[in-house]
C-alpha cells in the first residue's frame, strides 16, 4: 500500500517485505535491524519486532483512509 500512496508501481509480490525481512535475517544473522525505504523494522529473537515507519506524510495517508473508512477508530490529532 505504502507504494501506492507514494505513487510508485507496485512491485512483483513475490519480493515482498516478508520475502525481504526473512532474507535479510538469514544473510544477517549477526543484526537485529532490517531497514528499506518506507520503513524499519527491529526484530527480537523471542520473536517480537517495532517498527518506525519513516515516511510520515504516508502514515498521513494511510491514517485518512482508515478515518475515513471507519470513523472513530484512531485517535483525535
């Protein structure tokens, strides 16, 4: 969804964040951060993991939707 907002294509599914972050923690079994354009995800071996999403006028977007869809759901600004 992120894609879209921005207005990029969206890429082939096959490679999708999933696909990427299990990839990344193979390749990387020393680090505990995966990191692309849209956002960052810190993993925990109990398997847990926060992620801060670093495009904030997209979380904007992605938050009117939801608003819009289902009133009363987050927050009041």
């Amino acid at each position: 969804m992120l894609f879209l907002l921005d207005g990029k294509p969206i890429p082939d599914n096959r490679g999708d964040v999933t696909i990427r972050l299990m990839e990344h923690i193979r390749d990387n079994p020393s680090k505990d951060v995966y990191e692309d354009d849209f956002f960052s995800i810190c993993y925990f071996q109990k398997g847990t993991a926060h992620i801060t999403f670093k495009r904030y006028d997209l979380t904007e977007k992605m938050n009117d939707i939801v608003a819009k869809h289902y009133p009363g759901m987050l927050a009041a600004r």
